[in-house]
C-alpha cells in the first residue's frame, strides 16, 4: 500500500472539533473571539482589496479587467471540507490518469464532491461557489472544465494509476454555468488540456465557454504548428500555462530534465521518447516562424543549433499574438525570460510549487524599455488581428 501523505488542518485536530457545527467549536469561538474577529478580519481585508481593485480596472475602461482563477478542488485539510463533510468524498482524491506529458498519472491530493450529493441539494454549493469566484473580474478560468463531466477519482493513499473516471451531471452544470455567467456579467474560459472527452467539446462551444490553445500543443503528427489565422476563434491563444515550463525551459527541455531528477517518468526510454518529441516540435516551431514572418530571416532554420534569444523569444510570442482567437493571454516569466516553472503538477514536496518569485518587481518590469518595446509590438499585432 502506498504510503498516505500527511494531512494537515481540522482531520488532525481534537474529534470534538471537527465538526464545525459541534458546541464545543462554538465554545471556542467564543473563548477565543478576538483571535476569530482577527482572521474575519483578514478574510474582509482579502475581499476588500481585490474589490478595490477591480474598480480601478474598471476606471481605467479595462474591458475585462482581473481574470481570476478556480481550482478543481479544495484541501483535504481546508475550510471547505471541515463545513461541508458531507458534500466531499474525503476518502479519495482527483488526480488525471497516466498520459504522455505524465507517464506516472497525476494525483492531486483534492477530494471532490459529491455528485449526488450535489444534485440531491440543487446544485446550490456549486452556484454559491460561482457566484464567489464571478465577483470583482470580467472572466473566470476553470481549471479542468472537463470536471463537469467527470473526474479521474483515485482511492485514498493509492497512485494515481489506480483510479477510475466518475461522470458528473454536465448538462445541469453548464446550465447553472451559463445563467451565473449572465447574471454576473463573467466570461467563462474553460482550461481544456490533457485527455479532453469528445463528447464536451460542441457542449462548452454552444455554451458559450471559451477554449485554452497552448501553442505548445497546437501541431499536427507531422509537427507541422497550426497557422496563426486557423486558431479557433472562441479561444484564449497562450504560449504556455503555470504547469509548463516557461519559454526558455521549454526550448532547452528544462522541464523534462528536472522531471528525471524528480522521478517523474517511470524508465528512461520514455524520457528519451520525449526528448526526441522536443526536437521534433522545436524544428516546427521554428519552420512556422519563419513562414509566418514572425522572425527575421536571417535567423537560423536549424532548432538544434539555435539557442533562446531575445529575438526567438520575440518571434513565439509574436506567434500566438497573430492568431485569430478572441484572447491573448501572455505570462511575464516569459517577458523575463526566466527559466525555472511555478509549478510541476504531479509534485508536491519534491518541488517547491507556487513559491518561486519573478526576478523583477512589477515597477522593475514594466520601466523596462525592452519589455515595454515587446509588449508595443504584440499590441500592434493583436489590433491588425482584430481589424481583420
């Protein structure tokens, strides 16, 4: 059996506590009242600010103005789970099964909800939850949309191998999707990568929920890179996204040495397969740069010789500004040029995901000539594409 990760927060905690609703958690609430007041405190302050500053993006006349996030899921050991036992599956996890970016599978250490529970209760945790995360932004990101029609579940303590796809109500879902996107006047984009079922393309289409297409993954067989003016309109066109590696580690397979370190692919005959991808897809990448006009010329047409530069650098970027999807979303790692990733899925103290820092400040970044030079630039760009 393998070894169950510890958990931290309220399953740790004195039984007569872990309930949020039990007496002896208002008798501490009540012997402890400043200390509560403090942490509603932080939480106003928290709300407050972004509200804040979602008005200034308004001010400003920012048609979409903050993008915000919205996990798969909640920590085992989170507020969540501790005031809706019974709306999560606590003894199992969602993860993703082992593919080719993944070769041990995923497991994200997240209990899901209940299904059942979920439309035995009108679905209203999942609108309270949207209507939360649809405040103060013009659009949403949902991470793994492809939850609301299943979900890789994976017994507690086993690999992620292990696990089996649980079908959720998805019609129901997108329904209450599309009324709390009205209501709230929200964009939905839908993070649609990795094993993505058939059946749920044409239905976030129709509803109206934005693709994701990473440039990364927009090739053919042949690595032969879609044409900038053939990405799909309904889309947000993006080089890469937190779980891939930035440009310069993509171009140097930083991502794919540091997963051997970390043990990420089970022999090294897949690792020497993805290698050989790489190369693969970084001579396409370069092939359509050059048919698209978005490098000089004089560049050189061989991957394997060809180091990260600013001008390369340029040119990807320039790439995904050409397309024809309605957004473009651009990532300032890659303005930085940095290396290393913010996160590597299928870690967690092997890595230290969602801690490593820009290497400028914003005021730094954005007083910099030659990032406000490429920005310019990709402004120009994407205002040709909308003028088409």
């Amino acid at each position: 059996m393998p070894k169950i990760p510890p958990c931290g927060g309220w399953p740790v905690w004195p039984d007569n506590l872990r309930s949020a609703d039990s007496s002896s958690v208002a008798d501490f609430c009540r012997q402890h009242a400043d200390k509560v007041d403090f942490y509603l405190w932080l939480q106003w302050l928290a709300y407050s600010q972004l509200s804040e500053c979602f008005e200034v993006c308004q001010q400003q006349k920012m048609p979409i103005g903050l993008y915000r996030d919205l996990a798969v899921g909640v920590a085992e050991g989170g507020a969540e789970t501790w005031g809706e036992t019974g709306l999560y599956c606590l003894k199992a996890s969602v993860g993703a099964p082992p593919d080719i970016l993944g070769p041990l599978g995923q497991n994200w250490g997240l209990p899901p909800m209940d299904p059942h529970v979920m439309a035995a209760r009108a679905y209203q945790p999942f609108i309270d939850m949207l209507r939360a995360n649809m405040t103060c932004c013009g659009a949403l990101r949902i991470d793994h949309v492809m939850s609301m029609l299943r979900l890789w579940w994976i017994p507690y303590g086993e690999t992620a191998d292990k696990g089996a796809y649980v079908r959720y109500p998805v019609d129901d879902l997108l329904a209450i999707l599309a009324l709390e996107s009205q209501r709230n006047q929200c964009m939905v984009i839908g993070e649609d990568l990795g094993t993505v079922p058939v059946e749920i393309i044409a239905k976030l289409r129709d509803c109206g929920v934005y693709s994701y297409k990473v440039l990364y993954f927009e090739h053919d067989q042949e690595n032969s890179f879609r044409a900038p003016q053939s990405y799909t309109v309904q889309a947000m066109a993006t080089i890469t996204t937190h779980d891939l590696p930035t440009l310069r580690g993509y171009w140097q397979a930083d991502d794919l040495h540091l997963g051997r370190e970390l043990g990420l692919y089970p022999d090294l005959e897949v690792l020497r397969k993805l290698h050989q991808d790489r190369e693969a897809a970084k001579q396409g990448l370069l092939d359509g740069l050059h048919q698209y006009g978005c490098i000089p010329q004089k560049v050189g047409r061989r991957a394997d010789r060809l180091a990260m530069s600013p001008v390369l650098n340029r040119g990807l970027q320039r790439y995904v500004a050409d397309s024809a999807s309605a957004l473009l979303g651009l990532q300032p790692e890659d303005w930085l040029d940095m290396e290393k990733p913010v996160n590597i899925p299928g870690t967690s103290d092997q890595y230290p995901n969602w801690r490593r820092k820009l290497t400028q400040t914003l005021e730094q970044m954005f007083s910099d000539p030659d990032i406000n030079l490429l920005i310019s630039d990709l402004d120009k760009r994407r205002r040709k594409v909308s003028a088409a």
